[in-house]
C-alpha cells in the first residue's frame, strides 16, 4: 500500500474543514479504506472532539514528530470503524512546533501501511497551513456558498497552484438550494463560475451534521442524513467511482418538506 | 561590479534574483543595495532567491527573510542545489521549487521600465492575492477574480470576467484604457481617478473604459467600435 495524501483546507475559518476531515475519514474506512486523519491545527485541536476520541489522546503529533514516542502510538484507533485512526494535535503547543519538513517526513513513514492520510489543515495561509499542504498529493479546498470564504478559497487555490500541487478539488459545504432559490445564497454553479476548478461535491446544510459533531459520531454514518450521503458520495469519488451529484432539490424531499414549514410561516 | 553578480527576472508571480559566485555577505548585501536602487520596482513583490551551490543555514536565510520584510518584501522560496540550504529553506517554510517559466516580455520589462510598448499576456485565472505589475500592457485571457490586482503602465485587456481591481495608465497616460468580456471590477484606476463599477443588470458585454473629461466611463463594444 501506498497511502495518498488529501488535505483539506480552506483560508477562511469555520467552514467545515475538520467536520470534512472526519467524515470523509469515516465515509472512506467503511469502505474498507485504512485511514489515517491527521490534526495539523497545532494548539487549536478540534479534530478528536468530532471524532469523539477526545479521551483516548495519550500521545500527539508534536510527540511523534519529537521523538517522545512512535508513531503508531500516537494514531488512535476510532471507536465504530476499523481502519480509520485519528493522530491529534497539541494542544499546548502552536504551530512552529512543526515544520514542512517534519509533516513530509511524518506522512512518508505512515504512506506503507495506510491507503489515505487526511490532513485537516488549520485556518489562515501562514506556518500551520504550510505544513499542512507541504506533504499533500492533493488538496481539496472547502468553501461556504457565501462571498468572503469564497474570496479566501480564491486565495487558497491561488497558493497551491503556485506550490505546484496541482489544481486542487472543490467541497462546497452547507449549500441551502431552498436560499439558491430565493436568490438569497450564492449557487454552486456561481461558486464555481468563479472558482474554476473542480467540483468534488457539494453538502446540503443540515442540522444533523451539528448534532453530530457535537455528540462525536461522524454524519457519515448516518443512513437517512442528505448530508451523510453526501460525504458517502464523496468517498466514492475520491476511490475513482463515478457518481452523480446529488439532487438537492428533490433528492429526498427533505428540503421541500423545510420549504413548506418556512412557506406556511410567512404569509 | 557587483550589480553583473546579480541577475534579475520575472517569473510566474514573483521576480527571481540570481546570486551568482563571490561570498554570501558581501552579496547579500549588494542584494539589498540593489532592491534599495530599485524600490519602486521590488515593493510588494514575492522574491525567490537562487543561492546557486551555496550551503546557507537558517540563520543565514532567516536574516536575508528579515532584511526583505524590513522593505515590504516577502521571500517566497530559496533555489539552491545544495542540501543543506534546500533544508534549511524548508525550515523556514520557504518554498525550494517554483515555477521559473514567465512570458519573455516581463523580462524585457526590467529594461525598458519606463516606456510600456511591451505588453505581458497571461493564459490563466488571476485569483485574490495575485498581483501583476507591469510597466507596459496587460493582456489576460482568462478571469481576474476579486482580490487579484493588475496594474499597467498601458492598457488592461481581459479576454474574460474582470472583478478585480484595475489600474491602467499608472504612471499617468490618461489615454489608458480598460477592456473586458465582463466589465465589473471592484475598483478601476485610469491615470490618477478612481471608480467603482456600477451595480449591473441583465446579461453581461465586453465594454471599453477610459476617461471622459476627467471621468472613468465604460461603453458598450460593439457602440464604441461604430463610432
């Protein structure tokens, strides 16, 4: 096995890069994927609460890079799926605790005996966001339907083109197709219009995905979540399947039915 | 002699500064003497470094990233062969590796600075934070995004959607104009005025601007070209 190296990043904070990580991570290891989801937000750590492994850290990444202790002891072994493993980050450390290098060096020892690292990046385009894509094979840019993280992941891509790793993929999260409608959010086709590249997928707004990141239990894994099946989707294009967007408009009528409940509540 | 040691050339988003043989100091300085000369020119810009063979530690590369930010410069990556710099650099989460190519015209551009008869062309999307400074004219094809700047000494072509913000004319030619498939940067420079793209409706023109006594006024092409 040669592992592949996916970061996902985005410039602007609070888009949903770690909730990505996690369940992206979760989504390829059901499918048989070994997964490793590596936490480059050094002092900012959020990845182990999403993944609800939060009690299980004994050893972190700025261990492992700083000799404390092996590797393998700093990957946690997820709680619901075989094959997916989180490495933390410190928290009491910050971002020069590691370097390009080091994260290089890090990603290699693991690439034998893994088929994905998922690298969450850390918001902003300085030190923790230069390691984060120093070891990337691929870089998949996340972005709201809303202008200014727009602009950052304008920004972003414009950074890994220059970085020569190529021309990254586009996630656009918590797309409301009921606000596209009402020409109140920005569209996917206008994200893309500006943004230029690729479309990988597109995650319908859903509460559920709070819900569960709060409870620590990936969206991914929940069957009758849009959101999940989005994230699922998402999985198997990564895997090179070929599967369609998904419709968000009739879907599975879950947006019609929230229309009709705002609809009824106007007047 | 020391300014032959030193070769300077535009390369894809930045300037690249050659530092051919003699002792690191005593370039590095001659360096910095030479941005000092040129000020105008090196403001604002991404520079990448090519060391050559020399072996540069961290504190050597540190010093040399600190002196450029003292003049609003930014080091983006360190070229070398050597190991040891190569690694030092990446300690620095300096870049070791850029892409050197860069339309022929933006090296010309160096030599003629001030006379903008040369025009650079650039087949790609200018995305927010890129910024093409150009002495002469500025022909794109592809979008310039908001937040990506260009500036010309000439005019500003953009064989697509331009967002961004414009300067044309900027060193004075009030004759300067700016065209574009989709005219609605966030903010256009003709010579010495400013100007905002009004809101639009309905489907997007290629349209021309250029100052009307003393005013930034966008028309229609396909008006214009009747005139």
């Amino acid at each position: 096995m040669s592992a592949k190296v996916l970061t996902i990043t985005s410039g602007k904070g609070g888009v949903g890069k770690t909730t990505a990580t996690a369940n992206i991570g979760a989504a390829l290891a059901k499918r048989g994927q070994k997964v490793a989801c590596i936490d480059a937000d050094i002092g900012l750590r959020n990845l182990d609460v999403v993944m609800g492994l939060e009690n299980r850290i004994v050893y972190d990444l700025v261990d492992a890079v700083e000799g404390r202790c092996r590797l393998n002891q700093a990957m946690i072994k997820d709680k619901y799926i075989p094959g997916l493993y989180l490495i933390p980050s410190a928290q009491t450390r910050d971002k020069t605790a590691v370097s390009p290098s080091d994260m290089i060096r890090l990603c290699n020892e693991l690439r034998s005996d893994l088929d994905w690292i998922l690298i969450d990046s850390p918001a902003g385009i300085e030190r923790g966001f230069k390691n984060a894509i120093a070891p990337a094979d691929e870089v998949l840019v996340i972005t709201n339907p809303e202008v200014s993280a727009v602009r950052d992941a304008d920004r972003i891509i414009g950074i890994v083109e220059a970085e020569e790793k190529g021309s990254p993929r586009l996630l656009l999260n918590r797309l409301n197709p009921e606000m596209v409608k009402q020409n109140n959010m920005l569209s996917a086709d206008d994200v893309v219009d500006l943004l230029a590249i690729h479309l990988l997928g597109i995650i319908p707004e859903d509460k559920a995905v709070l819900i569960s990141t709060n409870k620590g239990t990936p969206i991914a894994l929940n069957e009758k979540s849009l959101a999940g099946q989005a994230y699922r989707n998402i999985a198997q294009r990564l895997l090179g399947e070929d599967v369609p967007l998904l419709d968000l408009d009739k879907g599975s009528g879950f947006f019609n039915r929230i229309s009709s409940v705002f609809g009824s509540g106007e007047k | 002699m020391q300014a032959q040691e030193i070769e300077v050339k535009g390369i894809k988003n930045g300037i690249l500064v050659e530092v051919k043989n003699g002792d690191w100091k005593t370039q590095e300085k001659a360096v910095l003497q030479h941005i000092d000369q040129n000020q105008g020119f090196f403001e604002g810009a991404r520079l990448v470094v090519d060391v050559g063979n020399r072996a540069l530690k961290s504190p050597d590369l540190a010093s040399l990233r600190n002196a450029l930010s003292d003049r609003e410069i930014k080091l983006w990556a360190v070229l070398s062969t050597s190991l040891v710099t190569e690694r030092a650099s990446q300690d620095l989460g300096l870049a070791i590796k850029v892409d050197q190519s860069m339309p022929e015209p933006e090296e010309d551009s160096i030599n003629s600075l001030l006379e903008g008869d040369e025009a650079v062309f650039l087949k790609r999307t200018l995305r927010s934070g890129h910024k093409v400074k150009h002495p002469g004219h500025i022909v794109v094809l592809g979008d310039v995004n908001p937040g990506a700047e260009l500036v010309a000494g000439g005019n500003i072509i953009v064989w697509g959607k331009l967002r961004g913000m414009v300067h044309a004319g900027a060193m004075g030619d009030t004759e300067a104009v700016v065209c574009s498939l989709d005219l609605s940067p966030t903010q256009i420079r003709i010579a010495d005025k400013i100007s905002v793209s009004p809101p639009k409706k309905g489907k997007a023109r290629p349209e021309i601007a250029q100052l009307e006594d003393g005013q930034v006024t966008a028309r229609d092409w396909s008006k214009f070209t009747k005139e």
